[in-house]
C-alpha cells in the first residue's frame, strides 16, 4: 500500500506571516515528501508494506521507524494549522489544560519551554493516556508518543528545517507564532475522550 503525500487544506502563503510559502514548498513539499518517498522505497516488500502509517510507527525500527515517525509527524503537524481556525480550545480540553497547567497562558509558556530547551532537532508534544490525563513531551529526532502509548494531540516541529527560512535561528519567536495558526478546533477533535 503506497502512502501518499497529501494536498494541504490551505494555500502556500495562508499561513503567513508565521509560515511563508517558501518555508512550505521546502519544508512540506520537499522534507515531508523525501520522508513518504523514502518510507515507500524502504517498505516495500516487507511485512510492513500493507500497514497504514500509525501501525508502521508502532512496530518499525531503524531507519523505517525514522522515515515513517517523520512522514507522520510531519502530516500530522501540517494538518493542525489553519488561517482562519479557532483560536482556544474550549470543552473538556479547555477543562484538562486548566486543571493540569493553571491556564491556557501556562500552558503555552510551558509548551514552548519544552520546544526552546530541546536540545538538537525534534518535536515537542501534547499527548493524552487512555484517561485523558495531558502530557508534555519533548521528542528527540522522529520520536512519537504512540511509541509509549500516548496518542498525540499536538506537535510543533523544532527541526531547523522547519524554522530557518523564517526565523534563522529564533527558534523561541517560531514556537510563539505557531500559536497564531493553531486551530483548536483539530485540537479538541483529537483529544475527544
């Protein structure tokens, strides 16, 4: 079963100016799709080749687990922005986020601490367990909190790719836009417990 790349929901320049169009291009158009190239080369043939991309994630190891961790936590990054998306979560993400960090402002502060102090590339992560309790993860490399039976949430990317065209290297002020493309709605919807 061949994985796709995906059509964005949204125009290149729609993100803008916390993402330009060209840091889409490079970093969707070619990062994510040189990860589901490589992640379809790898697989085929194997026991894997039938599996959809959460199953290959769960199971895989080495340089697959690289290509497929990255392929997914790229779409699933992609897929959580929108330009016009709601801009709080509300409901019972809004009650979990309150109850364990004090305030939505808490929250993001300790999010982006988490995204600022990951030393080298990676991914910094809300997840929930099967009880709906939040977590805060700093991911090293394609790391995913499906490996620790977590379901994720929400992820920023502190790759250099996916800031440098913008920011260089202020990766702080990257992790702070992100905030202004959000769409709590994806948010809430994938937290549903």
């Amino acid at each position: 079963m061949k994985i796709d790349l995906p059509k964005l929901p949204y125009a290149p320049d729609a993100l803008m100016p916390a993402i330009s169009p060209l840091t889409i291009e490079k970093h969707y158009g070619v990062h994510t799709r040189n990860y589901i190239n490589t992640l379809n080369e790898l697989k085929a043939g194997t026991e894997f080749d039938d599996m959809g991309l959460d199953e290959i994630v769960r199971k895989s190891d080495g340089k697959l687990f690289n290509n497929a961790s990255q392929a997914w936590n790229h779409l699933f990054y992609f897929f959580q922005f929108s330009p016009d998306g709601i801009k709080e979560p509300s409901g019972k993400l809004r009650e979990a986020i309150d109850a364990q960090f004090g305030s939505l402002d808490e929250f993001k502060k300790k999010f982006e601490d988490a995204g600022k102090t990951l030393f080298g590339s990676g991914w910094v992560w809300l997840a929930d367990d099967a009880e709906g309790k939040l977590f805060i993860l700093q991911g090293k490399n394609a790391e995913n909190p499906m490996t620790k039976d977590l379901r994720p949430i929400m992820t920023f990317d502190v790759w250099e790719h996916a800031y440098y065209i913008d920011y260089f290297n202020r990766r702080d002020e990257y992790l702070h836009r992100l905030w202004d493309i959000l769409d709590w709605n994806v948010i809430e919807n994938r937290y549903a417990v």
